[in-house]
DNA sequence: CGGCATGTTGAATCTAATCAATCCACGTGG
DNA sequence: CCACGTGGATTGATTAGATTCAACATGCCG
C-alpha cells in the first residue's frame, strides 16, 4: 500500500515479488508492456479448449479458474485463479489450449499480445525465467492440488484448500489478519476437490464446529490459522514463496531460520 | 529401429520428436551433450524433496515415478516417467524440489549437468522451447490426472491410466500392436489413483471380464483398444502429440484428417 | 522346495453420493 | 413495505463405491 505507482500491472508485480527479487529495471519493463484491460462478468468462459491463443491474460481484480468437462458434463476445477495471476502464459509455448478458462466473478484482466511478452523475454532474459518460474509453481500446485484428491479426506481437502487461499492472498496484501475473499459457491468448491455440494456443505459445517473456520456469502474467515494447518498438513513450501511473502505464511519455518540465523 | 545411430540418447530424441518436428542439427546438437551414464537399482529415490539438483536426469531403460508422502505415510504417485522422460528439467528453473523421484524397476539414466543444458539452451534457443513444451505437456497430464481422481470412477481410472500408459509407449516404439510394459504392482497403481490394493485388485478383474485389457507380471495386453479407450473416455490430446505420433494412438482423429484430407 | 512378497477373495464398515425435501437470503415487483 | 420467486445452502434418509480387516492363494527367487 506503500507503493503508490498507478501501473495497472501492480498486482502482477506484487505476486512476482513473492516469488523472485526484482530490479527496478525488471518492473519498469513489466509496467511499460502495452496491455489492453478488459473487463468480464462474472461465469464466462475467457479461453476454451482447443483454442490457440494469440494473446495473454493477467487477471488484475477478481477470481477465475480452470476446469475441464467430461462427456456427460462432469465438471472437474483445476486451479484456482486470483489476482496477480497470468493464467495463459504457458499458451506461448504450448499453443494449443486443453482446457477451459473462466470466471467465477466479474473480473477485471490486462490483455498483453503474445508478440510484446516475447520481446519482453528477449530484452530481458531474466525476466524470462522469472515467468517460467510462475508456470512451474503452478505446476507445483497442481501436484500438492493431486494430493489432496488422492490422499486427503474431505475435511482436510476443504481445510487444505482454504490454507491455499489464505496465503496466496495473504503475501499480495489481499487477505486480513482474521480472513480473505472467497467469492465461490459450494458446487465450485465440490467440483475443485472431487466432492459433491451437499458433502462441501456437510464438512464446512464441521470446520466450522471445529472453530477452524467459516465461509459465507464469498468471505473466508479464518478462527485458528494454526488449527486449520495441522487438519489439512498444510505446508506452504509447494507455493515456493521467498523472503518476507514465505515468513507471513509459514510461522514455523520462519521461527526455524531464526534459529539458525543466531 | 531403422535409426542405427548409437547414441545413448536416442531414446529422449525419439520421444522429443513425437511432440516437435526437430532438424537434424537439433538432434546432433542433443546427441553431442556431455552425459554421464548411469544405472540405478529399482525402489530407490532419485531426486528428494528438498534438494537442489545441479544435474538433471533423463530417463532411458525402465521405470520411475513421482511421488509426495503425507506424514502418516500416505504416498501419492503423480507421475509415470517412462523412457524418454526428462523429469528433472524443471530444476534449471525451480531450484528447490519440491516432491520425490525415484524408481520402480531398474533404470539406465544419462545425468546431464544444468551448465550444460544451459549452454545448449543459449546456442539452440529451439531447443529451449522444445524443452519448455516437454515441461508443459508433462503439466497438461497432471491435469487429465486429476479429472481422473475427482471425477472418475476407480474402472474408468484404471483404463484411463492404462490407456495413457499404452499410448505414450506407443508412440515412442515401446509398445506392440496387443500390449505394453507396465512393470508396476498394485499398490503403486492404487497410489497412483487415489485408491487402495484391494479395490485395484477387484477392479482389474472387472476390466479382464470385460474384454478390455489384463495386465499381469510387468505386461499390460490390451484386447479392446476401442472399448477401453471408451471406457476411460481417453482423449489423447492432453498428451500434445504431432504427426504420425498422433495418428498412431488416435485412430479417430487421424481418421476424420483423413476426410478433411480429401 | 521353502519363504516372502504380492495378489485375490470375502465380510463388515465407512465415507461420500444420491435423492428429495426444506430453508434462507436476496432481489423484484405489486 | 411486504409477498413472491429464485438460486444457493442445508438437512435427512437411503444407497453405493471404496476401505478395512482378515484369511488365503499365487508366484517368484534363492
């Protein structure tokens, strides 16, 4: 909030920053890419499978998510979207599109030509790895996401996926001590975690009792951060945070490099 | 097999072109890095979470896998690496591992270190793409995966999971026309998707009942590509393929080209 | 041929799904 | 200002798919 820069790309760069050091001369660049904002409502489809994008998108207010549909319309969530996500990128590399983009609430996105992104990364090679790094880490999430589906009950595939929330929005400043926007109904939940709606509604009744937390009309609200950490084994590091964004999110682990730094 | 080149990486460049259309500049460029080669035994980790690797690996005799242990030792298996995999390339990005590697049968592996990867990368920045495409196609299956263990059946995830098995095997000459190698136990399988021992067991035997495909001591014989491919609703294109690749394990898809063709 | 790991089968149990009936909040219009 | 409609959430009763526990069979290796 100290950052008073009017770039439309802010969120951008405050969601790199948790993940790598940036000059001043990196975010320059990034503030000086030619974008296009675009505004969208909410349930629509932004990129769909098979397409061949042209362009990317980073997602500046509101959420999205992926998914794909089996035959008969089942509908599995892959990936929750929020802001300072760039959810396309990888479409510079791999061209064709195998699932579905879409929002879940009336988002406001930055549209950048696939061309500007490339000369980017040819000026500025650092840069290059840095949005790689960003595609990985999903691909991190997506993994610890396997888990979950896998091996977690219900109870803790619920409380695991309000951990994510909470720190990915905690280290870009959109979450408060007590809780975080949560704009996604119980359906969208039940189809992100291999669960039907009626069991969601069920087990969130039951981290509720627990007093670990409570999710009501798009807010999360978190009653006992640590309890909610041990029931879902919540470890942060898959989110491969650095510096400051990783200590706000993982008491433990800071507590542990104090140790060693004395 | 009409390719006599001896190099030990012949394998990687036959996977490589299954996914791009490579000169054959590309491929001596490849066939000339420096690769120390190396057997492993079976069951033993390659790469922990945690670690930094400075070298990465590619697969060329048997079998690995990717995996995450929860802490009362749940296991969940994410990934089947087979030959041809490069399975650690993501470190030259993502330094810190975030998950295991390690083996299920004996395995031949050519360690590569990332300088030299690295200095291949700057003189052929194709191939950097390339390799970029081969980590994003390994994304896209986690996430077919995870259709599979949130929005699959336990019988449509075994046929999936052998469809997905059969094809990519295919496609790399590993394959004959009636079965594959599937040199993995049950309870790996059942790690693999989110189930137990018992339930694969019975399963299985479900799907030899149906005519579908039986898989005993390391061999997977399919006997109704069609049907299982429809029991598992398995569509290749996740796996990004290219060419005659593509054909060989969709014989749908080539077949509609075929009449747009005319 | 013995021994141990792996695989199979059965019975009971449990987690989560299904079916179906409210309930509730919220926005709209009379 | 309140009745009504609607989409989402909740609750209850029942069923189904998968797990667990346990016994037994098979197969592979020395």
């Amino acid at each position: 909030m100290l950052d008073v820069r009017s770039s439309e790309l802010a969120v951008f760069i405050q969601r790199l920053e948790t993940i790598a050091d940036l000059t001043e001369e990196d975010k320059q660049a990034i503030e000086s890419l030619p974008v296009t904002i675009k505004e969208i409502a909410a349930r629509n489809d932004i990129v769909r499978e098979g397409e061949y994008p042209t362009h990317c998108f980073i997602l500046l207010e509101g959420w999205a998510y992926r998914y794909k549909l089996r035959r008969e319309g089942a509908r599995q969530v892959m990936a929750l979207l929020i802001p300072g996500d760039a959810p396309d990128l990888q479409s510079l590399y791999l061209p064709v599109t195998d699932h579905n983009v879409a929002t879940f609430t009336d988002v406001k996105v930055a549209i950048i030509a696939h061309r500007d992104i490339h000369d980017l990364i040819v000026c500025h090679p650092r840069l290059g790895v840095l949005l790689l790094r960003e595609i990985l880490i999903e691909s991190a999430a997506f993994r610890e996401w396997m888990v979950s589906m896998g091996r977690r009950t219900a109870y803790e595939r619920i409380a695991h996926l309000w951990c994510e929330a909470y720190a990915r929005q905690k280290v870009i400043g959109l979450a408060t001590e007590s809780g975080c926007p949560f704009p996604i109904k119980l359906l969208d939940i039940a189809d992100a975690l291999g669960l039907t709606m009626v069991h969601v509604s069920r087990i969130k009744g039951e981290l509720k009792n627990a007093g670990l937390a409570t999710h009501r009309s798009g807010w999360l609200t978190i009653r006992d951060w640590e309890g909610l950490r041990a029931a879902a084994e919540f470890d942060p590091s898959y989110l491969h945070l650095i510096g400051q964004a990783r200590d706000e999110v993982d008491s433990k682990i800071s507590a542990d490099e104090n140790l060693y730094a004395t």
